[in-house]
C-alpha cells in the first residue's frame, strides 16, 4: 500500500463571515492522497474546488476537522516545514520581473536554506535537476517574461519540484495552453509522480485528460458531496451525471465526454454507419435535428453514399425530390432553411 502523504479527518470546509453567518461549502471529508499518485480534483464552477485547496495548503483556516501532512497535523507546522513537504502551482501569473527561468526554479530551494538565502553547490544540483525533469534546460537562460505558456508552466513546474516536496498542489496546471501543449502537461505530471514518487493534487476543467491520466478523481458536486474512486469507478457508478446535472447536457458513459443537445425541431432518419455516420450524426445534432435509425418514421431523411474519402449525402425533405451535397455544412445548410421556411409559412 502506497505511504499517505496528505489526508482530512472530518473537513469542513468554507467562510466564516465575523459578521454573517457561516457558509459550509463542504463538509464530513475523509480524504487521502497517497506518494506517487495523480489525483485530479473535478467539479461544475462555484462549488468550491479553489476552496478545499486554499484550505489543503493551509491558505484559509478549515471550519472544522483537521488536515495532516506526513502524518502532522497542518497547524502545527511552521510556513518552512510546511514549505518543505508541499509546494504548490496557482493559476495566476505571477509578476517575477527580470528573473531568468534558473534564477525562479532556485527559488524553491528557499525553505532548505539558512538565513541568507544563499544556494549551496547541493541546492544548485537540486534546480538543474528540476529543470532537467521538467525538459526546460533549454530555458535556463531566458528571461521568464518572454516565456510562452506552455514554456511559463513547465518552469513554475520545475520551481515546485525544486522544493523537494511530498506533495504537488497545482491549480489548473492547463489553463491557457493549446490542446498539444495540456496533453504534453498532464504526460509530464504523471511521469513526475511515477518518477519521483511524488503525490500530485491538481485541479482541472479537462475531463477527458483527466479520466485518461489521473489515479483517482476527487469530483466535488453541488451541495458538498465528495465522490472519490478510480475514473472509471465514478464513470459506471453515474457520479458524473449527478455532479454536472443540467438540461440540455448528458454525460456519454461509453465515450467518457459530454454531449449538448439543443432543443430538436425536426426527427432525421440516418442511414448510414462508420465514420462518415458518427460525424453526421453530430453535425445534425448540433443543428438541432433529432437523428433516428433509417427506418423509423421521420421528416426528412439522409442517405450516406460514396466512400470515407469522398463522402456523399442523399436527402429528402418531406417528400420531395431527393437533393445530393457534398458537404456536411452544405447538409446543414439546406435543413436549416427548409426549417426557417417552414416556421415563416
């Protein structure tokens, strides 16, 4: 059994207004995070992810319970001995001046040196190896300003690693990069985890990097309720629907991604399959068109011919002469101004 580096023992979390009444975000928190594991923290905005971490670090005071880090309880830590076994990655950027990608990745060498703050030949080694872990050698050198963001995030990465922690606490670690570059974020976050056999918490809006990376989800639901289980437990087990609950929105089980499906004016009977059907089934969809199998009763109805390279769309439209398009746009197209045409009569 993996060594638990973090854990809450009946957490309640929240505001505690001098002069309002409290607010329990959420409450009754059996958590455990466990040294070389990924869990990613999920859940709808407002529900109070960035609370339950500003309350992990020890930045906001818990309304109840307690939560011990390497086994001490957090309020008995000094900042140094805190900052020595958790390090944390916010969100913001942070205005560092001049500094050189070098000169911020030794800065998390600041909680093992003495008074002077002077770095030791060991402590150099120590943030020539975050960086190196990190693949930004490269950037030693560069003003941290003239970074990109993917650039900009695999130092601040390499600052937390340089503290040597027990614990890696990111918040929204793919916020503003492209959809490569929080691919290649969340690969080098679980290769740090297995490498280092760092515990590593962070949070995120990106379901699906997160159900294929992460050990364990912690997905917080309106309400306060904590599911916590493997991503694939908390998939069949219907957590995601409960927690994201909306109209207009279900939760696809066997794709693991949500769909939006916009209020439907007209039942499509789809023949067609592979490929060319599954993104023609989406391109209605989106269109607001309810897609029903080829044979079922229906006011207009779509044929795919051709082959996956060169695809064609037979359509009929309420009886009338089939129309041939090339195109799932130009498809969309024509229903949409049969649909405007039909709502002006």
């Amino acid at each position: 059994m993996s060594t638990t580096v973090l854990a809450t023992e009946d957490l309640s979390i929240g505001y505690a207004p001098r002069r309002s009444p409290r607010r329990v975000i959420a409450d009754n928190l059996n958590l455990a995070l466990h040294a070389g594991e990924v869990v990613c923290l999920l859940g709808p905005n407002g529900v109070g992810k960035s609370t339950l971490l500003r309350t992990l670090v020890g930045m906001q005071p818990p309304l109840a319970g307690r939560v011990f880090l390497d086994g001490a309880d957090l309020t008995t830590l000094s900042p140094r001995e805190v900052a020595r076994r958790l390090s944390v990655v916010l969100t913001e950027r942070i205005e560092v001046g001049q500094l050189t990608a070098y000169a911020l990745v030794a800065l998390g060498r600041h909680p093992h040196t003495d008074w002077s703050g002077r770095l030791t030949p060991h402590d150099e080694e120590v943030a020539r190896r975050a960086l190196e872990a990190v693949d930004a050698v490269n950037l030693a050198a560069r003003l941290v300003h003239e970074l990109s963001d993917g650039e900009r995030q695999r130092v601040m990465v390499a600052r937390a690693l340089a503290q040597e922690p027990l614990v890696m606490i990111l918040d929204e670690p793919t916020a503003f990069l492209d959809l490569p570059r929080r691919v290649e974020m969340m690969r080098l976050l679980r290769r740090l985890a297995r490498e280092t056999n760092r515990a590593l918490l962070l949070s995120t809006h990106d379901l699906d990097l997160a159900l294929r990376s992460a050990d364990a989800l912690w997905l917080l639901a309106p309400g306060g309720m904590m599911h916590v289980g493997a991503p694939e437990d908390l998939v069949l087990g219907g957590a995601f629907e409960a927690a994201f609950a909306s109209e207009g929105i279900t939760f696809d089980r066997y794709q693991g991604h949500f769909h939006v499906h916009p209020p439907s004016y007209r039942r499509v009977a789809l023949s067609g399959d592979g490929l060319i059907g599954a993104w023609t089934t989406r391109a209605l969809e989106r269109a607001g068109c309810l897609v029903v199998d080829g044979d079922e009763p229906a006011l207009a109805r779509v044929v795919i011919s051709g082959s996956e390279t060169a695809p064609r769309w037979n359509l009929w439209l309420d009886g009338a002469a089939p129309q041939r398009v090339a195109s799932l746009r130009e498809l969309v197209a024509v229903i949409r101004q049969h649909a405007l045409k039909e709502e002006a009569a």
